[in-house]
C-alpha cells in the first residue's frame, strides 16, 4: 500500500485508509478521532493541512512521523506483535511526554501502539468491561495514570497485581529529597507499582471572600464550620478528587468527609476559576482547591494568595504499571518513562513533583505532603471504599443545600 499522505484529504479520509494513524492523531490533541461518529463528523470536514494549523503543529515532522507509522504497521520486524501503552496523562504535560513515547518507539524493532488520552477524559473509557478481561494476554502491557481506583480497586487492576503479572522496573531506588524531608515513601516495598511524578492538591484563597475570616492553612480549616459553603472541589478531576477523598478519610475518618461535603460550596474545574479571576459575585467560593499547575497562572491576581497546606498537600500520584513478562522487551520505553527528561517535563512544564533525586522541583520550602500510604492502599479496596465516601459526601452536600 502506498505510504504518501495527501495533506489536503480529510480526516476521516486518512484514518479510513489507515487506521494506525487514528492514536497518532489522538496523541497530537485530535480526541475527536477516538470515536467512529465523531471522526466520521469531524474528520470529514478538515484537511490535516487545516488540522496542523489548528493546533498549531509542524506540518512536515506530523507527515513525516504519520508515514514512518504506516511503514511500521505494514512491515514492522517482530513477527506481528505489539507493545500496548494505555493510560492517561495530564494535560499540561500529554503532548510532550508522548511526543518523547513516539520518537523511542520508532527506533524500535516492534510496533508500540500509544493509547494515552488526556487525564480530564477521565479513565472510564479504560474501566468499562475490565471486570471482564480473564487473562493478562487481554491487558495493555504498560499502564500509566494519576489516580487509585483503577490500580488498588480489588476487582479491576488489583487483581492481576495480586497474580505478579507486574513488577517495577524504573531501577528508581532513591527518592527526590522534597519527599524524603517529608517522610513520604512513595517506593513500593512489594515492588509492583512504579509511582513516576505526583499531582499535588492546594488552595488559592480569593482573599476578597473571607469576609473578616483568616485565610485558611491547613486541611483542619477548610473541614471547620467556619468555611461551610465557602470552598470549591474539582469534582470532575476524577483523579485528584479521589485522591482527597481517600487521604480526608484516612486522616479523618467518615466524619472528615461530611465535613468536606459541609464545606463545598460548588464544583468549579480549576481552569474556570483562573479564567473568571474569582470577579466578585454572589457565588463565587472563598477557597478553590486545585493542583498546584494552576497556581502558576493565578499569579496575575493580586487578590489571590496560593496556599500550600500546612499539613501537607494531598497527593495523586502518578503511577505506572508494566508486565513482568515483557520487560525485556520494553525496557527501553520504560527507562524513558523513568529519565531525567521525562522528570523535566513533569516538574517544570507541569508543576508534577517528579521522584527522581535529581530534579528540582521548586516547590515551598519544608512543603509537606498528605498520602494513604501503601499498607492503607493494599489493606483496603480503594476501588469500593471510594464509592462509599462518594456517597457519604453527596449525601452531605444535599443536606447542607437544604
């Protein structure tokens, strides 16, 4: 089959002609591709020439990487068998981490097939029908996302876990002191997961909406009658809202969740926070909880004042799985994984605390941080619990609407 690609036929076009261009396409920020009925609508009416210019991308290098694709699915060297990657990471830091997935892969003598949507798509495109996979024949073969409930849920990743079917294989032997200070071990001692960056939780205090109250510094605070129905939540952060939920009840207990439910005064995505530069109006929260990205663009607000929590930033780490029995085969993707240009990209275009000893994170100084830890993680089944503390904090928000 011809390998050339016409960059004034559409979409829907190219990905019908080769379908391994649909994840490449996906990876490049085009979601819309993942899905037949919209790659079909949207596909059919943009060239890629439009595309490139739409998001702004290198013509040139995009056709050449979609062509070398091609050639590789036609005629890659091992005999038929893929790599799978699927996962999600977070936006900030998707397009370059996968741009640097891409450019290993293709000095690869076998086919790496990149399934990584953005963390905001949340993971439940990953989690439908896993109860039903039997085997780890049927499972990607490198796992990577934020967030407990896919890896600790007993009856979804937990399971094969528990079988050995992963083993950690960064060779990461030494955290980064901004961690080790805090006493956070974030090294497995059972040696499955491989945690590769955190997603810190903190707060930016619209100082406007105190209204006489001191600004809060530490989890205890916001929990406090005195700031009921005055926080914002990144309830659609799936991620991170289940990291706080689990580290509120572990520190807490059910009670610390009620308590969080008192205090909510809307779910309000981080993004529409920064971008509303908390304007004075009748709804707007004294208190946002975000990560601590979307403090970097709050800055231009004098009226804003980022908080570190005294008693730690509540952490959703970002963990990575990969199978025992191929990381021979794929250690060169996970050493990329693992790397010090991987931890750059984390830390400083994402604000993502990286492990690795030797970035710098520049994060406060003595910051501490808020984690369940791994006896917590392995004794519970985060993937149950989490549905309980969502309803006990739901249950909590509709009592204190009323």
């Amino acid at each position: 089959m011809e390998n050339k690609i016409d960059v004034n036929e559409n979409l829907f076009e190219i990905t019908k002609k080769f379908p391994s261009l649909i994840a490449v396409l996906v990876n490049k920020g085009f979601n819309q591709l993942d899905e037949e009925d919209k790659r079909r609508n949207f596909g059919s009416k943009i060239t890629l020439k439009q595309a490139a210019e739409l998001k702004n991308l290198d013509l040139a290098k995009l056709l050449d990487l979609m062509e070398k694709e091609i050639e590789k699915n036609n005629s890659y060297k091992s005999g038929g068998e893929k790599i799978k990657v699927s996962g999600s990471l977070p936006c900030p830091v998707k397009i370059p981490m996968t741009e640097e997935l891409e450019k290993v892969a293709l000095e690869l003598d076998y086919e790496v097939d990149l399934d990584l949507k953005s963390a905001s798509q949340g993971l439940e495109w990953l989690q439908n029908g896993f109860e039903a996979i039997e085997s780890e024949a049927e499972l990607a073969d490198i796992f990577i996302s934020a967030g407990f409930d896919l890896f600790f849920d007993k009856n979804l990743m937990d399971r094969f876990r528990r079988q050995d079917v992963f083993k950690d294989a960064t060779g990461i032997e030494e955290l980064n002191q901004d961690f080790t200070e805090a006493g956070v071990d974030l090294l497995d001692p059972e040696g499955d997961y491989s945690v590769l960056s955190i997603v810190p939780a903190v707060f930016l205090v619209n100082k406007d909406e105190l209204n006489g109250r001191k600004v809060p510094r530490s989890w205890e605070e916001i929990l406090s009658k005195e700031f009921a129905n005055s926080v914002s939540l990144p309830v659609s952060d799936f991620d991170l809202f289940n990291a706080i939920l689990l580290n509120i009840y572990q520190s807490y207990g059910k009670d610390g969740i009620t308590k969080l439910g008192r205090s909510m005064k809307k779910a309000l995505h981080p993004s529409q926070m920064v971008k509303e530069g908390g304007r004075k109006a009748d709804d707007q929260p004294a208190i946002t909880i975000m990560p601590y990205f979307f403090t970097r663009m709050a800055k231009r607000f004098p009226h804003m004042e980022f908080i570190w929590p005294a008693d730690g930033a509540i952490v959703s780490p970002i963990f990575m799985l990969t199978k025992a029995k191929k990381i021979e085969k794929m250690q060169p993707l996970i050493d990329l994984m693992a790397s010090e240009k991987m931890g750059k990209i984390l830390a400083e275009q994402g604000l993502f605390p990286s492990v690795l000893p030797e970035i710098e994170n520049g994060l406060p100084e003595k910051a501490k941080f808020m984690w369940p830890g791994w006896e917590f993680l392995r004794k519970e089944n985060p993937g149950e619990l989490l549905k309980e503390l969502e309803a006990e904090f739901n249950n909590s928000v509709e009592v204190n609407a009323v």
